[in-house]
C-alpha cells in the first residue's frame, strides 16, 4: 500500500493536469447526454384550430355535438357512454381506448389526431380513457388535443360493456345499426394503418 501511494505522489503535475481533464471531459459528455431533449418521443400533430373547423364544418348534428366538446373528458360512466352511441346511431363509431400512463398511446395518438379530422364529418370519433386519473389524463389530452371528447372509465366498466379489456390501447369499430363488427388490440403507429380499417369496418 505504501509503494501505491509512493507511485502516485511521483505524478508529474503535467500527467495529473491531463487526467483530470480527461475526467472533466468524460462528465461534460454524461451531463450533455442527460439533458439533451429526448427527439424520440412522440410528437402532437399539432393541427391547427382552423385547420379543424374547417374540416369538419358542416357535420351533421350528432356528429358537431362531438367536435363541441373536442378534447374534453366525460363523466357519467356506463349509463352516459351508452346514451352516446344511441344517439350516434346511424353514424359508424370508432372507439378508442387509452390511458396516459400507455406509452403506446403516446405513439398512436398522433395518428388518431389526424384520422378524426379526415373523417370526423362521416365517422364520429369517442376516447375511452381507462384505469387513469383525471388530472393525468387531462395532462395527456393537452398533450394531444383531439377533436372528439372521452369518456373517463377508471373502472373499465364501460371497458367491459364493450369487451375491451385485454389491455390498452384498443380500438372498437361500431356500425351505423349499433352493433360491434370488429376490435383492434394494439396501437396503429401509422395513418395508413388507421385509414384502412375505418374503410373497411366503419365506411363499408
């Protein structure tokens, strides 16, 4: 141990200059990659208010009453969400099930931003926000703002009522007569994806 030591004082002050400037290096570049931002993180769409309004102007009534209450979340449970769909009736319904706590959902949302104003004037669009808080999910719709409300459903009661309770996101396409034709498990990454499976099951 004494030699070690012995070694160590004989150091030049030139070698311990650049040693430490190696250590000073070394904790910049993990400070850097610590606070640099995170660019893989989903990304809002970001469309614009009047980019919205003038998508979906002129949708029928059942469909407006929606937009009016773009990205709000709803109470009022099994009994309020079924009164919905009655009054959809005659309009396809596309569910979309999700929780701010999903990081899936983050990576969809996106996609879903921008499906609900292409179609939003012939397919009504509803958020089902399961097992979450609202603060949280409030916080997560700021996020993501889109053009149809949710219903709040910490319970999965309305979940169950739909089936959907294998896990989030899921997505359950209704037809204009009310029945359930088809259940998506798993989030759709790309609009492509989306678009082809409102086409086939909603606007068939």
């Amino acid at each position: 141990m004494a030699s070690r030591v012995a070694t160590l004082s004989t150091v030049s002050p030139r070698k311990r200059l650049a040693a430490l400037g190696v250590l000073l290096v070394a904790l910049i570049l993990v400070a850097l990659l610590l606070t640099r931002p995170n660019t893989s993180a989903p990304r809002s769409a970001n469309l614009s208010r009047s980019t919205v309004a003038t998508a979906l102007a002129g949708s029928p009534a059942a469909l407006a009453s929606l937009h009016t209450q773009s990205n709000q979340l709803l109470g009022g449970g099994t009994t309020a969400f079924k009164a919905r769909l009655k009054a959809l009736r005659g309009h396809p319904v596309v569910v979309n099930e999700w929780a701010s706590w999903c990081e899936p959902c983050q990576t969809e949302f996106p996609v879903f931003q921008r499906a609900s104003v292409d179609f939003g004037r012939r397919v009504a669009f509803i958020g089902l926000d399961a097992r979450d808080t609202n603060g949280a999910a409030g916080a997560f719709l700021h996020r993501f703002p889109v053009s149809y409300p949710s219903y709040a459903d910490p319970s999965q009661r309305i979940g169950r009522f739909l089936k959907a309770v294998g896990g989030v996101p899921q997505t359950v396409y209704i037809n204009r007569k009310g029945e359930q034709v088809f259940d998506h498990a798993g989030p759709y990454e790309t609009a492509a994806s989306l678009k082809a499976d409102i086409q086939r099951y909603a606007l068939r």
